[in-house]
C-alpha cells in the first residue's frame, strides 16, 4: 500500500462506494486493478474490526433483519463441486437494521442455514443494550435463532410477503407481482404498527447500487468470498459513519450516537493500521560454486 498516495486512496475509495467496479475503477484512476483489490481487502478488514468494537451497547427499539442473496464465481447450480469448496456458489448478507437510526447493527455473510441465521441473531444480541422488538420475513431459520439469541425477553413478529403470478414475458427476469403480506407475532408484546421490514429491504437495493458484485445481470459479480465480504465491510462501515441520511440529515451513526460528526473519505481510510516499514535481511556475500 506505499505505491499509492494518500490522494489517490481516496480517489478510489470514493468510487468504490459509489458502486463502481474494480475494473471500471482502475480506468478511472489509472492504477492496477491489483493494488485497488489489494486496498480494499485491507480496508475491508480494517472496517471489519472496526465495526465489532465500536458498535456495542447501542440502544435498540425495533430491528429489523432480513438477508439477500448474491454469488461468488458462479451460482449454486453451476458451480462444481471442486469450486464450492473453496467458496463459490451462493452467498447470503445477512443484515439487522435499526428502524429508528438507520444505523445496519450487524451483519454476516455467508450461508442460509440455521446455523448462520443463530451466528446472526446472537451478533445482534450481543450489540443491542436493552428490550426490543424484532421484525423478519417468513424464514424458518429465524424461529429458533431469535428465541435463542434474545431470550423471552423479545417481542418477534413475521412479515411474509404474498406473490401472485408473474406474467410470462417477465417470468425470468422480474419479481413476481405482490399482492399482499402477512404479520404473525411469534412472541412477546410488540406494536402491531411497527411490524415491518421495509427500512431493511431498502438497505437491500442500497446494496444493490453501491456495491457493484451485487449488482443482478452483469458480470460485475466476485470471484473471491473474502473479498465480497470485504466489500460488504466497507459498504456498511460508509452507509454508517460517512453518508448522510436523506431523512435523518445526520449519519446514522450520529443518530445513535456513536459518532460527533459525519465522517469524511479521508477518516474512513485513517483507520487503516500503520504499514510497518520493510527492513531489508542481513547482506550476504555470494559464494563462488568452483569445479
């Protein structure tokens, strides 16, 4: 990371936030698509540890959670089993989003399973201080995930979206029509009004436009699971503390107070840890091989 000044990591971290892709990003700025990859894995972890040591003991009233589904190399169904192994096929983002602050509390990324959506939950635990209610779509992995993460205390409610028939023109490409949705409290006293998933599903096409691997019908999509993790990382660590919610006119960071102030580009990279400098290995005389 020395090759690249100060102005220039900027340059292209500003651009990856915006949703531009590594490639596209390196036509802009002129530097190899390997230094920007290398970048951003090191940012990407940066805010990774960022993230789980700052954002602990926030106050919680409605959370929202819910998961969307990307891919790594190729889909599920085209992947061989020589390339699952090492990550590629389907890849779920799960997300837990405050209502009230907008601020993303946790999120994983991985797969769809009960064991994911309990790592999930118990994160999410682990980060809000007192009680609150709980909102997800229809996914069973859900069920046993809440109760034990939160306990009795919770009040959980579902909120399963109903589709009629898509038209056959559309079948591939687009959603099936919604026609309704149904809520069932799982548990607990909770407030019917509130029992919603659309702040979370909005962070969802946020992701969909400002992180271009996520982006549907291209080939924009990752070739490595770290390195759409990392991606993830950064996305969530700048929608917190530097992007200034239309709503709120206050990072949502700031709304749950965890920050004083909007952070700019130039603090998001701050938190990079100091390269330490390369000291070059003792000299030594080269030895003459005779016959």
């Amino acid at each position: 990371m020395n090759l690249i000044s100060h102005a220039e990591r900027i340059r292209i971290v500003s651009a990856l936030v915006e949703g531009n892709s590594l490639r596209s990003v390196s036509r802009m700025t002129g530097i190899a698509r390997n230094t920007i990859t290398k970048l951003l894995v090191d940012l990407g972890e940066a805010c990774t540890q960022y993230h789980d040591r700052k954002v602990r003991n926030v106050r919680v009233r409605r959370l929202q959670c819910d998961e969307i589904w990307a891919y790594v190399g190729a889909k599920q169904k085209n992947a061989s089993p020589q390339k699952k192994e090492i990550g590629w096929g389907d890849v779920w983002t799960w997300v837990g989003l405050d209502a009230d602050t907008k601020l993303v509390v946790s999120y994983l990324v991985g797969g769809r399973g009960a064991v994911w959506a309990k790592d999930f939950m118990d994160d999410c635990a682990s980060r809000i201080q007192g009680r609150v209610q709980v909102t997800t779509d229809g996914h069973k992995a859900y069920l046993e995930a809440v109760e034990g993460a939160f306990g009795m205390d919770v009040g959980f409610a579902t909120l399963q979206k109903i589709y009629g028939a898509s038209e056959e023109t559309e079948k591939r490409y687009s959603p099936a029509k919604g026609i309704g949705c149904e809520s069932k409290v799982v548990m607990g006293n909770l407030d019917p009004k509130h029992i919603s998933t659309s702040y979370v599903e909005r962070q969802n096409l946020t992701m969909r436009m400002n992180i271009r691997r996520f982006t549907r019908l291209t080939n924009a999509f990752s070739k490595k699971l770290d390195n759409h993790a990392y991606a993830v990382a950064l996305h969530f660590m700048h929608c917190n503390f530097v992007r200034i919610h239309q709503t709120l006119r206050v990072t949502p960071a700031m709304e749950a107070h965890l920050a004083d102030h909007a952070w700019t580009i130039e603090e998001l990279i701050a938190i990079l840890p100091e390269a330490a400098p390369a000291h070059r290995g003792p000299y030594k005389k080269a030895t003459t091989i005779s016959n």
